[in-house]
C-alpha cells in the first residue's frame, strides 16, 4: 500500500495516495460565519468548492502557521473513488470534497500491510479516533491517519 506523507509540525502522517486528488499552495479562502474553529474556509477549485481543515487545529494542536511551505492537500470524494474503494481498502469520506492544510509534504511511502500497527491509545496528544495505524520506519514514526473521523464532527 502507498501512502502520500507531509508534517504537522514535526509529525509525520500520511494518507492512501489513492485519496489525494492534489497538493496546492491556495492559501487563500472564504471563511465560513459560525462554524467550528478548525475549518480554515472554502476554495474554489477549478469549480468544485473545498471545505478546508486546519489538520493541526483538528489534532488539538495549534493553529497552522502559513508559510512557503504550507501546502493543502486536497482528497478525493467517494464519488471519485467509487470504482476502487473496495478493491483498495479506502474508507469513505463522503460527497463532499475536503482538505487539510499541512506544514510540508513530504514522500510517497510504500508499506506493507503487515507493517501496519494498530493506533495505541495516543501518539503524543493525537486522540486514536484520528489514527488508523501506525508505521515505525527507521527513522521516526508514520501515523496513518482516519480521515473519516478527522472530516466528521
């Protein structure tokens, strides 16, 4: 299984590629009156509108700071990903289209399944409702993210 990786703060995390539409710099969005405090605001893209998150506000940890760097990483709808959700074990995340603003991406990591560990009670101060799995690789750990849970509230 291959996983698209980027850093929130010095956190390594990382989603199935086969979910992420696109990385972009669009940092600037329409802010949304009266919603919860980790969305960040809508976009336009190319004519489909993206709600996106502050993934570390989400996390609990502090707002992201934008730089040069911060990208959005922009995933896939079910509608998208309909034809092969099943045969790649991809989570549905509904019909809505959603990203995350990240600190930086980093690379596409191939894992083994078996390599995949269950989420422990927490990595530091991110809940295990927010983590699938976990990857120790030899330098520092993957924590592979429930992009299903992070998207609902």
């Amino acid at each position: 299984m291959q996983f698209t990786t980027f850093y929130v703060g010095e956190t390594l995390f990382g989603v199935n590629i086969l979910q992420v539409k696109e990385i972009n710099n669009q940092m600037k969005y329409t802010p949304v009156p009266d919603s919860a405090d980790f969305i960040k605001g809508l976009f336009n893209l190319r004519g489909q509108i993206i709600t996106i998150f502050d993934l570390a506000k989400r996390l609990g940890r502090a707002d992201t700071k934008i730089e040069d760097r911060t990208r959005n990483l922009i995933l896939k709808t079910d509608a998208e990903t309909s034809m092969i959700r099943s045969s790649c074990k991809l989570e549905e995340i509904g019909l809505d289209a959603v990203g995350f603003i990240i600190d930086k991406i980093g690379d596409v990591i191939e894992v083994e399944d078996s390599d995949i560990q269950p989420a422990p009670a927490n990595v530091g101060d991110i809940s295990k409702e927010f983590i699938n799995g976990v990857v120790e690789l030899k330098d520092e750990l993957l924590i592979i993210l429930n992009v299903q849970e992070i998207i609902r509230f």
